[in-house]
C-alpha cells in the first residue's frame, strides 16, 4: 500500500516521476517497516468501532543510482496516530484495521514525500 500511494504522490508532485525498471532511474528510493503496531480496537458502541491507533516504524533511503551514493536518508520514521473508523464489526476480526492501515499509508506516503522535497 505504501508503494503505491508513494508512486502516486510522486507523480501528483511532478518532481520525480516514478518509474518501474531501476534501469530507467536516477534515484532509487528503497525502504523497510521496522514495526507496525495497532492497539485494540476502541467503541463508540457495542459493535460499531471508533477509532484504531496505530503506531509505525519505519526506515528509507534515496540513492543516486548511478553511483549508488546516499542522497537522502531517514533511519527513524515514526508516526502515532489515531483513526477514526466507521465500520461495523459485524462478522470481521478485525474491525477498522483495514481502514486505518490505509489512512496510515496515505500519512506515511506525505510525510516520505515532504522529508525528501522539503529537507
């Protein structure tokens, strides 16, 4: 999900274009999720849940291809949020989870792009 919601950043920004053979690159943005932790769910009421905390960890680097050189890196990109959700439990295991991991990829997707344009 964070792949693809930072592709699609990337191209609305029209700074870097993406694209998807690394021959065809001049940086290389690679990254890794250290660690992803969501709290147990919250209610608003039995059975309707309200909101998820998520807690990511997280790690990237910008490199140049062609002489493989660090242009840009993150070692500890963290981000503690709390989602408001609006499903209903019925029948899932895990209520909101969906949702609030792609809200969170969304986040971590702006907060990649603006630490790599703005820094």
């Amino acid at each position: 999900m964070i792949a693809y919601d930072l592709r699609h950043k990337f191209a609305q920004g029209r700074f870097l274009m993406p694209v998807y053979s690394e021959a065809e690159a001049d940086l290389i943005l690679k990254g890794e999720i250290l660690r992803i932790y969501i709290e147990p769910i919250s209610y608003e009421v039995f059975l309707q849940t309200r909101e998820r905390k998520l807690l990511f960890e997280g790690k990237f680097e910008l490199i140049e291809r062609q002489t493989q050189q660090k242009v840009h890196e993150n070692p500890k990109l963290s981000r503690f949020e709390t989602y408001r959700v609006s499903q209903v439990t019925t029948g899932l295991l895990e209520p909101g989870k969906t949702e609030a991991l792609r809200r969170l990829s969304k986040d971590i997707a702006e907060l990649i792009f603006q630490d790599i344009l703005f820094r």
